[in-house]
C-alpha cells in the first residue's frame, strides 16, 4: 500500500542545495541585466550613428552644391574665353 503526503511528513530540503540554487538564480538574474544594459547601450550607440550619418549627409549634400556651383561658374568662364578667342580668330561676330 503506498502512503500518501500528510500532515506529519516533512520534506528535508539540504542547505547545500538552497545555497547552490540561490547562487545559480543570482547569477541567472545578473546576466538578464547584462544583457539588458549591452542591448541599451547598442541602442545608444546605433542612435548616435544615425544622427552622425544625418549630420554628414547634409554636410555632403552642402559641399556638392557648392562643387557644381564652382563647375558652373567654372563652365560659364570658359564659354566666355571661348566666344572671345573665337571672336579674335574672326570666326564668330561680336
């Protein structure tokens, strides 16, 4: 006949085993923070990349508006020199 749980058992838990279980909750508990702040600190991180890249593409977007207004200004020099040599040459009226 098999005995069922009743009032007068008692369960003897060793306190190797709570110290064991204690310390592998602990260290359960220390890497979910771990990892909590790792994953905080990428988000930082990925956030202040994108804000660089925003400030480097407007910068870039400055700088190649100013290299083809130099192009421009540079082109319209040349049409010029060109319509004088070509006036001085006597192949093109004034």
């Amino acid at each position: 006949m098999t005995k069922g749980i009743s009032s007068d058992s008692q369960v003897h838990i060793s306190i190797a085993f709570l110290i064991k279980a204690m310390v592998a909750i602990s260290m359960l508990i220390a890497t979910y923070y771990q990892v909590q702040m790792k994953f905080a600190s990428m988000d930082r991180t990925v956030g202040d990349m994108h804000e660089e890249l925003v400030v480097l593409t407007s910068k870039m977007h400055e700088m190649e508006k100013q290299h083809l207004e130099e192009l421009e200004h540079h082109n319209e020099e040349l049409v010029e020199e060109n319509k004088s040599l070509l006036q001085k040459m006597g192949l093109k009226k004034r």
